[in-house]
C-alpha cells in the first residue's frame, strides 16, 4: 500500500464514522460527527494536493516542481470553518444543559404532529390549489376592488386630520412666498 491509500482509507472510515456520529440525537455525538467529517475533509485536501513540492514563489523555481497553493488554501478554510461551527455547536450543547440537564434533541409535538398527517391530506391540499386556480380574472388578493385598499388620507379627506408635518418644498417655491420656513422646509 502506499501511502495514498492509506490516507484514502483512514479518509473514508473518518467520513463514514462522522456521518454515523451526525446521525444521533445527542449533541455531543452530532459534535464528534462534525469533527470527523472536518478532518476527512482536511485530509481529502492533501490527497487532492498530490506529491509535496517546492513552496509556490513566483519566479523561485519550476513551476513543475512547485506544489499547488489552492488546495493549502481550501485547508485553511476548511480548519477555520470547522472551529466556527465547533464553536456554535459547543454553545448550543452548553445551552441545552443548562435548561434541561441534557444535550438530546427531542422531536416537537408539531413535528411529530406533521409526520404522521400521512399522504392523505396532501390530496385535501391539492384540492384547495385548485379552487384558487378557478379565480385567475382576479387582478388582486381583494376581490371587487379597481386598486389596492391602502389609501393614504390627507386634512382634506377628514377634518381630524392634523397635516401639520414638516415638507420639502423646491427653493424657487420658498423664495417667491408660497413656502415660508427654512431650509428643512419648517415654518419658522
């Protein structure tokens, strides 16, 4: 064996025991999973690099000789990525057990709720899809309406309206006397 294959075996048993790891309810579990996975990932990378070289410098050597920057480069992301959410996993496991004394994520009475609705409402829900497709004259969602029912009111529309806010008006318009006021357009 070379030693190719031996970083592609120990790559493929870390991702297969990190998506194993992922697959449980325990946080902690979920956790190690993503470690793994993170760590195959890296060494999927330096498969992916291929024989060691000479550092890439531009116009230190040949450019044969030399090894390929991107996949040092997807590493580093990779280790930094994998910190981050270790990070936000690690508070989300501290959180849980401080407000229920274990990490083990539970399904939600709506969830289960949703699962166990079945294939049959689905047809209920494709039926009132169709009753929806039988109004397509409707322009709006408010029906017997030309616009939309939002109207902006003015002090001419009702006398409780106070317009007393404060407008910009053009220059020309202040200077001729029409609009008075500063150059905010307030009254003084």
């Amino acid at each position: 064996m070379t030693v190719s294959i031996v970083l592609i075996v120990i790559m493929a048993v870390l991702f297969a025991a990190g998506v194993y790891a992922m697959l449980e309810r325990s946080l902690t579990r979920v956790l190690i999973g993503f470690l793994l996975l993170g760590n195959a990932t890296n060494l999927f990378l330096l498969v992916v690099m291929g024989r060691p070289g000479e550092a890439p410098f531009f116009g230190d050597g040949d450019a044969d000789d030399m090894s390929d920057p991107l996949p040092q480069a997807l590493t580093l992301t990779a280790i930094v990525i994998t910190f981050a959410v270790s990070a936000f996993l690690l508070a989300l496991i501290y959180r849980s057990w401080q407000l229920g004394q274990a990490d083990i994520v539970h399904d939600d009475e709506e969830d289960l709720a949703v699962r166990d609705r079945g294939g049959v409402d689905d047809h209920q829900m494709d039926d009132e899809t169709s009753i929806e497709d039988e109004d397509d004259d409707a322009t709006t969602d408010f029906i017997g309406t030309e616009t939309a029912p939002i109207r902006v009111l003015s002090h001419r529309d009702l006398d409780g309206i106070l317009d007393d806010a404060p407008i910009d008006r053009p220059r020309h318009a202040r200077e001729d006397g029409r609009g008075g006021g500063d150059e905010g357009g307030t009254p003084r």
